[in-house]
C-alpha cells in the first residue's frame, strides 16, 4: 500500500499515535472497510478503515484512494463503540 502523507493534518499533535501505526491498521487482516451511506461522504468519495495497528491501538480512519494511493483525512483512536464493532466482526471470521 502506498500512502500519500504530504499533509499530516491527519494526526494531532496530541495523539498516542504515528504514520506508522495509521500504515499498519490498513494492512491490519481484520480491519473493516466501510463505504458510507451517507451522501456527504459519497459525493466525496471517503471510505471508512477501522483496523489496529501492530502495537494494539485500534484507528478509525478517514481517507480517499484512487486505487493505488491512500490519503488518509482523519484517524483517531476507536471509541467504545467501534471497538465493540471491531470485536464483534473479528469473533464472526475467526469463530
């Protein structure tokens, strides 16, 4: 996967995490891809990743693709309820 990181805005200053970690939640086997329903999102072309990183930390993140490059927009930590989500669907493939 090749990821476009010339903007950074992505990651906050004051997140627990990296680039790095954000690269791994992509490749992360389990992770969930969503194409939202939501008009706002389609009409932009942004699709949702929930995956976790090699260390554990669980990202929700926000991006664009044109197939061979990633852009991710936003990434952040998952909530309560992603990580129940997340749990939930690795429990369905896994057993």
């Amino acid at each position: 996967m090749d990821f476009d990181w010339e903007d950074t805005s992505a990651i906050s200053q004051e997140s627990s995490f990296e680039s790095r970690d954000i690269e791994e939640s992509f490749e992360d086997p389990f992770a969930v891809r969503l194409l939202p329903d939501a008009e706002r999102f389609a009409t932009q072309s942004r699709y949702f990743n929930l995956g976790r990183s090699a260390s554990g930390i669980g990202l929700f993140s926000v991006y664009r693709t044109n197939g061979k490059q990633f852009r991710v927009i936003l990434s952040r930590v998952f909530t309560e309820d992603e990580t129940y989500f997340y749990q939930r669907r690795l429990n369905q493939l896994i057993g």
